[in-house]
C-alpha cells in the first residue's frame, strides 16, 4: 500500500460501514485554508484568483473550536493547504500546538521558505510536511516560483527537518514536483537531490490547467513519450527508504501529456462521490466545502456549528446535486472512490460472506 492508495479507508471501517449504508458522516479529515496570500508567485498557483483580493486570515477561535468539535466527532487527521502558504498565516505555530494538543494528527503542503526556528516545532506536531520544491537549482526556482531566490534557505529547511526526526515511522518529508515544460529539465535532479537528502518520497502531478492558471502559465505542452520516460527514470530511483509517487489519471486531465488519449483511458467507475463522507474542507472565510476543487459549500462556521452542517438542508442539497460527470478529473480522492465502489459492488456473484 503506497501513500495515495484509495484502500486506507479501510483503517475506518465506521465510516466505510456507514457510506455504504448511504448514512453522512463527520470527516476523517479536514484540510485547512487558514489565509489567502503567499510569499511566491508560481506561474501555475491555483489560488492565482483568490490571493488578488486583500489579505484574509482565517477566525483563530472559531477555527479551533470547529477542530475539537470535529476530533469529538471522529476527527483524526488535518492538512494545512489552502489558498497560500500556511506557514505564514499570523498564529501557524500557535495553531500547530493547539491542533496537536487535541490529539488531531497534522500535514502540511509548503513552499519551504518558512523561518528555521519552525522545524522544531513542526517535527514535534506534524506527521508529514511535504515540500513544494518544482526544481532543482535557484534559477529554475526562480523562474516557476516567482523570483524568490530562496531555494537554498528551502533546501535548508528540509535538511534540518530531517536531521530533526526521529526517523521515517514518527515523522516523514516529502516533495512534491509541479510538473511543466519550464522546470522539466530538472525534475530528476530534484529527485536525485532530495534522495540523496534522505527525503522520503517524490510525488509528481503535472500542472492542470483550471481556474485562473491560464492567466500567467502557458498550457502544458510537453512530449507524452519524454515525461514517461522521465517517469520512469524517477521509478527506478525508488527504494525501501525512498518512494516515487505519481497518479497517473492526472495525466490524463485536460491539457496534461496523456490528454490525446484521455476518452479511451480515463474512466470513473463509481457514480456517486464517497470522499464527503472522510474528507471536508474549511476555508479562510470559515466556510466548510465537500469539495476542494470544486468549491461545494455545505455552510459556515461563523453562523453555523460544526455539528449543525451535516444535519443542514443545504448539505443535502449539495449532496443530491453532485453530478460526477461533472467533476474535476484530477480529483485527488479519485482512488478512495474507486475503492469504495468496489467495496459498494452489489452483485451477488461475488457472493460477499465467503471471505478466504
Ligand atoms: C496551492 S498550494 C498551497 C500550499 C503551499 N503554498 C504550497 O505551495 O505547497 C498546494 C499545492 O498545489 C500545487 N498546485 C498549485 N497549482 C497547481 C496547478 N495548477 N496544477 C498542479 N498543482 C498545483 C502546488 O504546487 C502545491 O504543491
Ligand atoms: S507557493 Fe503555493 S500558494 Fe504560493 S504561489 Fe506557489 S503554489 Fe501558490
């Protein structure tokens, strides 16, 4: 099982019990947008859109309450992601404390360019930190993040983070490689790099054009035949001590290497999204998605509590009214929902309670 195996619902068979009986539940885990501006400015940034409005920060007291109200609830895991850089929200260090206090385990996607006195902190709370590094050398940084010039203070960071842990079983660094023809060239050498770091996996996802990326990134163009060999120069570098991850249907999204072929090889199974039921989102203005990329908002916290939304008319209406033909086709729970519907199979032939 590899760390985007969509089988990991297994580790909740409450909430795979009660999704296949149709029941809602509170989430397993919560991913968090605590502000809406960043220190980079990467030419394919998602959230291109929302960091053009004025500095939003998220309502610390009303965040923390919802989080013990989830934990009470079943909540055991949140993702610090977001519309920006969650290490520069104003009380990122408070938070992680408090976060940890309540017994919730943490992860976080940065850009890397948070102060060095964060490691020790973030190793004592967090469960994974993953590094959105995209190169391999200052000018390609430069080019893809904004002419920050902090590539080497990011690769400091990572090294004290891992001199810091325990080991692999208590704490784990990742990178993650925005993959696009500005920073092709120096993917394996990232790879090749953070390997030799002792970083412990290398995930690529190519660069999906949606929202407002078109504004400031060219389409991705590159040639399908050079990125699977790439592909597969970064599998051959895996080992026990060091994983390459990659899903390859986001490589089959629109305007990604593999989009020629994506009606014959992209295919949702499942008809219904089963993700709402482990995964919800809570935004900066303190609304509560079901859905990252698609926005679905199912309520507020500042009118709402936590427990008052699974109950609401609007979370139903939001529920009923998922078209999944509709739905983003990087859709990152896709295998959780592959797994669930297999689970969900409703043919007698497989005859269910003859297990072994
Ligand atoms: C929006 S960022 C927010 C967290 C943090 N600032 C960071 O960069 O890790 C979360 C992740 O989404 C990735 N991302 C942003 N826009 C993307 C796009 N258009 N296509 C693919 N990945 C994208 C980033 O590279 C990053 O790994
Ligand atoms: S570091 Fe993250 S939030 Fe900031 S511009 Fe890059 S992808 Fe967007």
């Amino acid at each position: 099982m590899d760390k985007f195996s969509g089988l990991k619902v297994l580790y909740h068979p409450d909430h795979v019990k009660a999704t296949l009986e149709r029941r809602s539940m509170y989430p397993v885990h919560v991913n968090i947008d605590t502000i809406n501006y960043c220190n980079h400015r990467c030419i394919w940034c998602s959230a291109y859109e929302e960091q053009q409005e004025n500095h939003k920060e998220i309502d610390y007291a009303s965040l923390v309450s919802a989080l013990k109200e989830g934990a009470e609830r079943g909540l055991k895991a949140v993702t610090h992601i977001g519309y920006g850089e969650p290490t520069l929200y104003s009380r990122f260090l408070e938070l992680v404390k408090e976060i940890h206090s309540n017994g919730i385990e943490q992860g976080i996607f940065t850009n890397g360019a948070f102060p060095e006195r964060y490691c020790e902190p973030m190793v004592k709370a967090f469960t994974w930190v993953r590094f959105s590094l995209d190169a391999a050398s200052t000018p390609v940084h430069n080019i893809v993040h904004g002419k920050t010039n902090t590539f080497d203070s990011i690769i400091r960071n990572m090294k004290t983070l891992l001199s810091l842990r325990k080991g692999p079983e208590s704490f784990t660094v990742g990178v993650q490689y925005a993959l696009h023809q500005k920073n092709r060239e120096d993917m394996v050498a990232a790879a090749r790099l953070v390997k030799d770091l002792g970083a412990d996996y290398f995930s690529v996802k190519p660069v999906i054009m949606r929202g407002a990326v078109g504004v400031r990134c060219d389409k991705f163009e590159m040639d399908p035949d050079r990125v699977l060999k790439d592909l597969e120069t970064l599998s051959a570098m895996a080992d026990d001590s060091f994983e390459v991850l990659y899903k390859p249907y986001q490589f089959q999204v629109n305007n990604t290497p593999f989009a020629h072929m994506e009606n014959e090889r992209f295919h949702r199974n499942y008809t219904r999204c089963y993700a709402l039921n482990f995964e919800w989102w809570i935004r900066h203005n303190l609304d509560v998605d079901i859905c990252g990329p698609m926005k679905k908002k199912i309520g507020n916290l500042k009118e709402q509590s936590y427990a008052s939304i699974l109950n609401s008319d609007l979370y139903r209406q939001v529920v009923e009214n998922i078209d999944i033909d509709r739905c983003y086709r990087g859709c990152r729970p896709h295998y959780l929902n592959e797994a669930m519907h297999r689970l969900e199979c409703p043919e007698f032939k497989i005859h269910r309670n003859f297990v072994g």
